[in-house]
C-alpha cells in the first residue's frame, strides 16, 4: 500500500454522513441554497407552468408537453458546453451568471407565456430551460469539490437531497397558492429564489482549480 492511499484509508469514515454534519455543516447548508432555486424554477417550469398553461390560459395539453421537450433539447445541446466553459472560466461565475440571468427572465417568461401564442410560448421554454443550463451544468461538480475526499459523496447527497425537498417539493404548492393572488408573484417567488442560490454559491469557494484528492 503506497503512503498516498494508506493516508485515504486513514481518512475513511464508518458514518461519513455525521462526519459531514459534525464538520462541514456550513457547507451543507450553503449546498442546499445554491441548489434551491434550481429547484424551485425546475419543478416551477415542468409542473406548475405546464398546468398553469392548460388549466388558466386554455391551452391543449400537447403545448406545455412540446414546450419542455424544446427545453431538453436545449439542456441537451448547451449542458456540455456549459460544463466545458466551468472549467475554463470557473464554477461560480457560471452559477452566479446563470442565476442572474434566470432571475432576470422570470418576469418575461410568464408573460409570454401570457400572450397566448404558442409560438412564444415554446420560444419562453426554450430561453428558460438554456439560461437554467448555465447554472446547472457545473453545479453538482461544484457543490461535490466542496467536500474532501472522505465524505465527498455523502456532503453532495446531503445538499442536493434536501435543497431539492425545500426547493422543488414546495415549489408547485407554493406557487399554486401564490397564483391566486397574482402570476408576478409567483415570478417575484421564482426571481427570489434564484437570488438565494447566487447569494450561497458567492459564500462557497471557487473549485475549479482544485485537487480532489487533497483533504
């Protein structure tokens, strides 16, 4: 056994995931709201929105179906792109770009949902789902180089699992609740949101350029 792999055995933890609590709580929490508004606008676009189009503006159901399969298609076409860029130009400037950006078009994207057309509305998708990209590629690599070698799947699980609990299963109820006062304020939620994510990825550390094996 070389020194380099007889210092990772040592490391090894019969409960990592209380050894994540115990040391790296901060970054956990920090985990989940980087991946909180993800969620929230993910399960806001597939769900609410979907319903919101059929159930409020009249549509048929082959519209919001078509519409997210524009999105996935965007996802699939500028999600390796996006990941290459993160490692070019950093993780966190990705993320917060991305955020940023979402944050911005949410206002837009429901009111073009709003005009009916359903030319538009896939067009809505198509801009949602590849600004939501630019956050999503390089952000559960991000969220994974937080964490030392020991306890690295077990402090990426911990944040994702529960930042998609608090984000994107209260997201659909929320926003149900919220449309029965006003649809901008189930953009102003999904705009809030967003900002919480860029607010916790600017508190976590740059990794592109880290050694993952390094504890």
């Amino acid at each position: 056994m070389t020194a380099a792999s007889s210092s990772r055995a040592r490391t090894r933890h019969s409960a990592p995931i209380l050894e994540v609590f115990r040391r790296h709580t901060r970054t956990v929490l920090l985990g989940v709201g980087t991946g909180f508004g993800f969620y929230v606008i993910f399960y806001v676009l597939l769900v609410f929105a979907g319903s919101y189009l059929t159930t409020q503006l009249g549509h048929p159901a082959q519209v919001p179906l078509v519409a997210v399969d524009i999105g996935s298609v965007m996802v699939i076409v500028f999600g390796p792109l996006c990941g290459s860029l993160s490692d070019r130009f950093g993780r966190r400037p990705m993320i917060v770009t991305g955020s940023a950006l979402t944050a911005l078009f949410s206002f837009a994207f429901f009111a073009m949902l709003a005009t009916g057309g359903a030319t538009l509305i896939y067009l809505a998708y198509a801009l949602a789902f590849g600004l939501v990209t630019i956050m999503y590629s390089p952000r559960i690599t991000f969220i994974a180089e937080q964490f030392p070698t020991a306890v690295r799947f077990s402090g990426a699980s911990a944040a994702g699992q529960i930042g998609a609990v608090l984000g994107g299963g209260l997201a659909s109820l929320i926003a149900t609740a919220l449309l029965a006062a006003w649809i901008w304020a189930v953009a102003a939620y999904v705009c809030a949101s967003l900002l919480v994510s860029l607010a916790c990825t600017l508190a976590l550390k740059e990794t592109s350029r880290s050694d993952l094996t390094a504890e």
